[in-house]
C-alpha cells in the first residue's frame, strides 16, 4: 500500500509516503527561499507528500536563527522555485506554518519583531543564535485578546501567499511546543481570559487559526500537526489532554481540515502516546491521518494495512536519503543522517547525499 497512490477525492497522491517537517535553517539572506533550497526539496520529490519545514507566517514568529518566513513577496517568490521542483518530481507540497511563539531569542528576530506567547512565562533552556551563540529564551510578551485577531490575520496572509507561490496547501504547526501549541497545552496556557481556563479555551486560538485560513483558501488546502504527550519546548501531558484532543479533532473535522498529522517521539526519547488514544484521535476525525515518528517501511506498511493511518510521514530517513520512496521500494539500505550538519548554512550535509538508485 506505501507505494501505491493515495486519492480520498481530496487529496490526490503518488504514492502514501510523506516527507515530514523538518528545520534545516538554510534560508540564510533575510529568512528567504533560495535556490539551494529548490533542489533539496527537488531531491524529495519522489515522496506523495512534502511537507516544508517551520516557515513563519510573522517576523515575530522567527525564533530560530535562519528559517524561512512567508510574509513577505520576496519569500513567496523565493517559495516559487520550491513548488516548482517538487511538482517536477511529481509531489504535492504543503508549507508548515510554525510561529515559534516563545520558543525564541531576541537576536534571532528581526529589527521591530517581538516575542510573544500565551503568558508572559519564558520557556526552559536556550536557544541558538548566529550573533551571541546560547542564548536563554526571551520573556514573551502575553497576547492580549485585542491582539489575537491580528495574529490570526498573519496565519491567513500567509496562506494567501501559499496558494499564491503554488503550494498545494498549509500545515498549521499546532505541535512540538510551538505557538499553536503553547495555547493548547494547560502546563503553559494558564490564562484565565477567553483563551485559556478550560479546554474549550485552550483549543479556541488554534481553532480560529483553522477557521480563518480554511475561509481563506479552502478545507482541501489546510492540515494540521498536533502532538498530544510530546514533551519539547516545555509541555507535557497535563490532566484531560485525551479528552481536549478528541474534542479539537471533532472541531477541526467539522472545520473540514484536509489531514490530520499526528507526532509521536517515542522513538526519540518523548512518552509513548498511546494506541488507544491514537485510534480515538483517528475516529473523531474525518480526513486523512497521517502519521509520524519512529517509521521504516514495514512498520509503515503494518500501519496502512492495519487501518492506523493513511498516510505516513518519514523524517530523519529523508534527510540523508533523498531517494528514499526508491529505496524503501527496492529493499535497499538506508544511509543515516548526520546531525551535526542538520542546522547548519550551506549545502554540506543537505543537498549532497548521495542517491542510492
Ligand atoms: C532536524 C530536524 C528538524 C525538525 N524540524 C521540524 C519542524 O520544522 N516541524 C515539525 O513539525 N517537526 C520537526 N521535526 C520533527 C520531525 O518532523 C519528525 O516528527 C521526527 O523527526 C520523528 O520522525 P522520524 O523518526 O521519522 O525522524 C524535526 C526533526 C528533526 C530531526
């Protein structure tokens, strides 16, 4: 089934392998797309779904030293030549929308962008930085409710600009300790307004995000990422997690959302999310399910053949395997990737490993 195409009448793939999201930090002039950029998502592109890496849809959402943007033309243009390499190879692409919220360091924004965050409460441990190396994380500045509907503005803006630079759709990053993210989870959101307190308001942020961007380019355009459980960036499973995940997948399902993506870092060290809660989240949802975390192609092919999933995402095994749909295919070793060249600038452990086929 993983090399066989994929089309529920909305999504329409070659095959049911997805490349997931991953941070690379080469857009290196003015958090733009550049060439360099093109040809490794090119190189991917044997994949059914690309999923971009973290791309902000803000200068405030920027904490990471070198991702791309879309808020601007000069990065829709730059995102122009990515689509187009993937399309060459015959992928659909999505851009991962990640506002990194209070996941971030002053010296990696932009002059006149500022951090922000659910609650003015800064996130554990430090973060990189070209100018001043570790750096702690900056005190976010507290979203006022005032200020929620312009943020909400910046995530349908850039998926205007999405469909604009030929993206097949958006990931909202409502995972891994990020923006979305730190509205969902009780351990970081603990506002008392209208945006935290209960479940309910927890979820409200990331639904008006899905809202908004479905309004604005369509429900066959938006996926999300959640990952209930995870622990990066501070979170954590916290009391009724289960329940206000389920009741987000209904929400989202009546939405219309495209896919649901669901992160499981198990294999990198998170708790176990577990299968029951995996198999609730699936049913309370309508669209396709992705899922992520820890794959090879038997595992993969078990989750599609025992109805887990629809889709599954890969992510490390691509980074060093460019080929890896081909690879999987014809039973060939698999190269490891190496991580010390996973954020650094240029092409060195990026766009030169090797194809096997
Ligand atoms: C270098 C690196 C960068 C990543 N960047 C992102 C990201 O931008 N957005 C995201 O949702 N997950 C990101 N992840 C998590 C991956 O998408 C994926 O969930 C994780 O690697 C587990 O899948 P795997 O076992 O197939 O590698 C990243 C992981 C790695 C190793």
């Amino acid at each position: 089934m993983l090399f066989e195409p994929f089309d529920n009448g909305r999504l329409h793939l070659q095959n049911r392998v997805v490349m997931a999201p991953l941070t690379r930090c080469r857009a290196v002039e003015a958090n733009t797309p550049n060439a360099l950029m093109a040809e490794y998502y090119g190189q991917r592109a044997g994949a059914g779904l690309l999923i971009t890496e973290g791309t902000s849809p803000s200068p405030d959402g920027l904490g990471y030293a070198r991702i791309p943007g879309l808020f601007n033309a000069a990065q829709r243009d730059g995102w122009r030549q990515v689509t187009t390499a993937a399309h060459a190879g015959g992928a659909k692409i999505f851009i991962q929308l990640m506002h990194c919220g209070r996941v971030s360091a002053a010296a990696n924004l932009p002059a006149g962008a500022r951090v922000v965050g659910p609650v003015a409460e800064v996130c554990p441990g430090e973060m990189y930085t070209d100018t001043a190396g570790m750096q702690p994380h900056a005190v976010p500045h507290a979203l006022t409710e005032d200020e929620i509907p312009a943020l909400v503005a910046e995530y349908v803006k850039a998926a205007q600009l999405a469909i604009e630079a030929g993206f097949d759709g958006i990931e909202l990053h409502a995972a891994n300790g990020y923006l979305l993210e730190q509205f969902l989870n009780a351990n970081v959101n603990t506002r008392t307004d209208g945006y935290g307190g209960s479940a309910a308001a927890r979820n409200r942020l990331v639904l008006e995000v899905a809202r908004a961007c479905v309004a604005a380019i369509g429900a066959d355009r938006v996926g999300i990422r959640v990952s209930p459980y995870g622990v990066f960036n501070s979170t954590g499973a916290f009391e009724g997690v289960e329940e206000q995940y389920i009741a987000l997948a209904r929400e989202l399902a009546e939405i219309g959302l495209v896919y649901l993506h669901l992160v499981d870092h198990s294999a990198m060290g998170a708790p176990e999310v577990p299968a029951s809660f995996k198999a609730a989240l699936r049913s309370a949802f309508s669209g396709a399910f992705i899922a992520s975390g820890g794959f090879a192609a038997a595992s993969a092919e078990a989750a599609l053949q025992e109805g887990r999933a629809d889709l599954v995402a890969f992510g490390r095994p691509f980074i060093s395997n460019p080929d890896l749909v081909a690879r999987m295919k014809g039973d060939l070793p698999l190269a490891e990737p190496d991580a010390n060249t996973f954020y650094t600038p240029g092409a060195a452990g990026y766009t030169d490993y090797p194809v096997a086929t």
